[in-house]
C-alpha cells in the first residue's frame, strides 16, 4: 500500500518547517501581507499551529485539527482570485525550496485547490 501523503512529504516536522516558511512570506508579500497586519505574534504562532494540524490531518497524518472551519474563518476577509494566486505561488516556491518531489507537490496542490471556493469571496 502506498504511503500516505503525510509520510511522503516527511511528516509533521517536515510540513511544520513548510508551514513556517509559506507563512513568513504570506506575511511579508506585498499583496497578501495586509491580511495579516495587526494580529499580534502570538496569533501568527497560533494561526501556523492550525494551518500545520489541517495540513497534516488532510494529507492523512494522526494530528487532529481543532480549529474552526475553512469558510467561517476567511468569510469577511473579501479574498480576491488575485490573493488566491499570489498564495499559491508562495506555496509553490515553499514546495520548491523543500524539494517536495512532483507528485506529492500535485497532490498537495489539489487539496489546496479544493478549498478555493469557501476561501475566495471576490
Ligand atoms: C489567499 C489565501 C489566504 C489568505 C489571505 C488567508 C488569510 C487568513 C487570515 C487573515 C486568517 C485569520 C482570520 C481570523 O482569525 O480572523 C486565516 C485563518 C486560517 N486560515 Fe487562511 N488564508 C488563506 C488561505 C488559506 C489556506 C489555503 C488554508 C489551508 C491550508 C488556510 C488555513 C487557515 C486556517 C487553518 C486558519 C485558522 C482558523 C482558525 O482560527 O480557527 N488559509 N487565514
């Protein structure tokens, strides 16, 4: 039996370390970064703490994610089509510089894409 996504990209330390560096640059992006200003470091830490948990409960890892779901948490931010790219070439570039391999890169991508449409509101 195949490997589940979670072990192929390293398991949860590995997608931890990804997390941390999609975020470092979703924050500092000049297009995305303004979501993220004035939530204070403590909320950054506990936002890449839920977004690691629904990466590795996604991908098939045992972490349980427990926070609250996709469309609630991004209604009223008015995401455009625009954001949705710019974050996606982050995390592309993230996958990158990880060398995640050309399959689990597209698995990966899927499942994100997947949540496009409770994300994106513009
Ligand atoms: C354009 C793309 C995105 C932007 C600009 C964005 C921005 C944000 C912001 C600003 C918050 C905090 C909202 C608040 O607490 O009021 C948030 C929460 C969250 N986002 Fe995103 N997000 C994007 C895409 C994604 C994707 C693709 C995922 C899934 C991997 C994701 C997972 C989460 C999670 C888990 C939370 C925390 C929910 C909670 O607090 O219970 N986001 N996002």
């Amino acid at each position: 039996m195949e490997k589940s996504l979670y072990e192929r990209l390293g398991g949860y330390n590995s997608i931890a370390a990804a997390v941390d560096d999609f975020l470092g640059r979703q924050f500092a992006d000049k297009q995305v970064g303004r979501f993220y200003v004035g939530h204070s470091t403590n909320s950054k830490k506990r936002l890449r703490q839920l977004i690691t948990e629904i990466i590795c409960e996604v991908t098939g890892g045992p972490a349980k994610y427990i926070g609250r779901d996709m469309r609630t948490s991004h209604a009223g931010l008015g995401i455009t089509g625009s954001d949705w790219q710019v974050t996606v070439k982050n995390l592309t570039a993230v996958l990158d510089k990880f060398t995640v391999p050309q399959k689990e890169k597209d698995e990966l991508l899927a499942i994100v894409a997947g949540l496009r449409p409770v994300i994106v509101e513009i």
